[in-house]
C-alpha cells in the first residue's frame, strides 16, 4: 500500500506550474506555501528529478518538469472523464462554445477531429467574436476568454500564457492597428491606432498584408511569421496574456458533453505550444 497521496502531488504540482510560485498554488490549494514547497521536494525526492529551479527571484520549470506536467495533465484529465462516463453515462448532445476567431482558427479547429472522432454522439456550435459572453444570461455552455478574469461565480481552467509581440509584412508603414473597443488588461493601451477592428485574427491578416503594426499572439502569426509574411518589429516590450476557459457550476456537477470538452481543451487547446511562458 502507497503512503504517499500521488493524485494530490500531481494537483499541488501542476498549480506551482499555472500560477507561477509556491504562495499563488498555496493560495489556490488553501495549502502554505512551506507545504506546498514541502510537497514539491518530496516529489522530486520520489521521481529523482529537478522538476522546478528556486531562485530567490522566482521559480524556472526545468525540461523534466515541463514533461511531466504535460504527463500529469493527461493523467487527471483521463481521471475525469473515467469518474464522469462511470457517473453520468456517455458524452452526447451540443456544447455551444463561444470564443475568438484567433483561437478558433489557429488552436481549436486543429484539435476538434479528435474530440469529435472520440466522441461521435458530440456536436458543437461556435460562437465567434471577440466580445465578453455573459454566461449566465446566454444559451452559452462555455467561453475561451484572453486577459484577466473578472471576479464572478464564474470557474475557470487555465489554457496558458500567449506571448504577445508585434509584428509588420516586410516594408510596411510605422503606423499601427489595434482594437476598435476598450480592452481590459492594460498591455494593450497605447495611442490610438489609425486602423481599428473588434477581432484580432482580422488585425493580424491587415499587417500580414501590409497595413501596419499589429500587436498579436505569437500563435496567431506563427505561420506568417514562418513564410516571411510578417516579420517581428525589434525593440518591443514582451508581454504575455492569459487565457482560459470558463464555465458555470463545478467540475462534478457538469454534464458530461461539456466536462469533455472542457478537458478536451487543457489538454491540447493550450495557446504556449509554440513558445514557452515564463514560470
């Protein structure tokens, strides 16, 4: 019989990953932050690795860590939907997700044959823009969102962090685009572009043809940046924006056609696949 709790490591591991220090998984676990820390060395005590570097300044996720948090994230999602399809029967019936065109474009259609081939009695309905979706008041099941959450009833899973930089086709006026309406998160303040557009896959195809600087998610310019469309503007401030997706109710609650989807997306539908956020 094991003395050790291997589902709770897993867990308190993967918080330390997501937020990014000992207090913010603490905080997150309603753990201390000399427990969490306590954990993660028997962990790597266990495994015989260095999962996480410590520096006075803040914590680096090693090679070996960044694996076994992609392994540690399959384990649990695979935990949940076993529970789920035990408890509430097989994954069937529509999930409406609503979401930006730059996610659904250059994340989540590469990844939905499989969700869809897995689960063939599944159908989804995309919702796209990139306007807030009020949950609550809209046959809505869930949200992809960019930026910080704001404080409602509302869960959340973590999707990872985007590097945002900017970029320009090769040759193209200083000007620069950006979005027609306020933004919550203050990395996106700055003087008021000459062109505007409410959907960021839209901005970032107007400097792919030469209309501008366009700050974008590095997922969303990765392929144009590969063939020489866009090349990246040099001196700009590297940023980093949040990404989630939200949902009414708890994870045991949820009816299965959308915990599936929702595990479906933490699993593949992480925006940090082309570049790695800082810990």
């Amino acid at each position: 019989m094991r003395d050790t709790n291997r589902l709770a490591d897993l867990e308190c591991f993967l918080a330390v990953v997501e937020e990014g220090s000992f207090s913010g998984a603490a905080a997150r676990r309603r753990m201390s932050p000399s427990a969490v820390s306590k954990m993660m060395a028997r962990l790597e005590a266990r495994l015989n690795a260095t999962l996480i570097r410590r520096t006075t300044r803040r914590l680096q996720i090693t090679d070996e860590g960044q694996r076994f948090a992609e392994a540690a994230r399959r384990v649990l999602a695979q935990l949940d939907q076993a529970e789920r399809e035990a408890g509430c029967g097989l994954v069937a019936g529509t999930v409406r997700l609503a979401t930006s065109s730059a996610y659904a474009n250059h994340i989540l259609a590469p990844i939905l044959p499989d969700l869809l081939a897995q689960h063939p009695d599944l159908d989804l309905e995309l919702l796209i823009g990139d306007g807030v979706t009020d949950l609550s008041g809209q046959p809505v099941d869930l949200a992809v969102r960019a930026g910080p959450l704001p404080d409602s009833s509302l869960r959340a899973r973590s999707l990872g962090r985007s590097e945002l930089i900017e970029v320009r086709a090769p040759g193209a006026p200083e000007q620069r685009l950006g979005f027609a309406y306020a933004r919550r998160d203050p990395i996106w303040n700055h003087d008021t572009p000459r062109i505007r557009a409410s959907d960021g896959n839209t901005i970032a195809i107007l400097a792919a043809h030469g209309c501008g600087i366009s700050r974008s998610g590095r997922f969303v310019v990765a392929e144009a940046l590969r063939d020489g469309r866009l090349v990246e503007v040099p001196g700009s401030k590297p940023a980093w924006e949040e990404f989630h997706v939200i949902y009414l109710g708890t994870a045991r609650t949820l009816p299965a056609r959308i915990a599936a989807v929702i595990d479906h997306l933490v699993l593949h539908g992480r925006v940090d696949r082309t570049a790695k956020a800082p810990a």
